[in-house]
C-alpha cells in the first residue's frame, strides 16, 4: 500500500486503478494484481483512514496535503 499513496502523493488527484498499476510496474517495477489491488483499497476504503473511491475503480487520498 506504500507504493499507491506514494503514486497517489504524486499525482495531482485521483486515478484509476489501472493507471496506479501502470505507475507502479513504471516507476517501482513491480507487477500489482488488479483484482488483489482493487480488494485491498477497497478495505482502506471502507477503513476510512488512507484512501477514498471517487469513481469506479478510482481512487485518491482521503486527505491531501496543500501544495
């Protein structure tokens, strides 16, 4: 999960699932499962600490810093 909210910190707001995982292999090389990804931040999700769905299979921090 360290590596999807670096992605996320990153980015300038949320992205889809597929773009997290095309970030990951580019930039970390490491190959993410969707399926297994997209199970995993669905429980951060419902956690409600880290990560927040904005869309389908979108997904951001729950809370940004200010730039």
């Amino acid at each position: 999960m360290d590596i999807v909210q670096d992605i996320l910190l990153a980015a300038s707001g949320p992205l889809h699932i597929n773009e997290i995982i095309l970030k990951a292999r580019l930039a970390f090389g490491v190959k993410l499962r969707r399926e297994s990804l997209v199970s995993a931040l669905t429980k951060k999700v419902l956690d409600e600490r880290t990560f927040r769905r904005t869309a389908p299979n979108t997904f951001d921090l729950l809370q940004r810093l200010p730039h």
